[in-house]
C-alpha cells in the first residue's frame, strides 16, 4: 500500500524526535518540490508557452494551467523522490540503529 509523501515525512519526524514544527517542514519540503518540478517542465516547453508562463510568475495554480499534466506528475514523482533520498541520506549519520530500522519498517510502503 503505497501512502502519501506528507504522511511518511511525518513519521519519519517522528521517529527522528524531529524538534520543530513537523508541519511546517513538510510544507516546506512540499513546496519546493513542486516548485522544482514546475520550473523543470516549464524548461522543457515551447519559447511561447514559456512566455505566457512567466507572466503568471507569481501564481503556481496559474503556471500549473499551462504545464501539461502528465509531465507535471511525472516530475513531481521524480524530485520528491530524489529529494526524499537526499534528506534520508543527510540525516543518516545522525540516527541510530533503532531510527534506522523503524524507518527501513515503514519505507516499503512509501
């Protein structure tokens, strides 16, 4: 059963005794992927969708108008989970064998 990135973040917070606001981070990290995955479609399209794009610049929900939505998906799908490696990577070395193993538990379902 595959669950939500924002669920398996959180447990993995929680198993890290994460000592700030857990929701704030997931939004956070959230964000940022989708606006990694906005700008990397964005530079796959034609100058001219580029154009009417970037008169939305400010508004994500606009741009997403504008982005195909397979490749929006698709991309999104990759940089959350190269992200989530990356994050997992980093805090590794600060976990211990317990931590580890919990996380190892849950991240089949992910």
């Amino acid at each position: 059963m595959h669950i939500q990135v924002n669920q398996l973040l959180a447990e993995i917070l929680t198993i890290t005794d994460y000592p700030q606001d857990k929701d704030e981070f997931i939004e956070e990290f959230e964000g940022l992927n989708i606006l990694e995955a906005v700008m990397n479609v964005y530079d796959t399209l034609p100058e001219h969708q580029q154009d009417i794009i970037k008169s939305y610049s400010n508004d994500v929900e606009a741009i997403k108008h504008y982005i195909p939505k397979d490749a929006y998906i698709e991309e999104l799908t990759e940089v959350t989970e190269l992200a989530l490696n990356k994050f997992l990577k980093d805090i590794s070395p600060t976990l211990t064998s317990a931590q580890k193993e919990k996380i190892q538990a849950i991240l089949p379902a992910f």
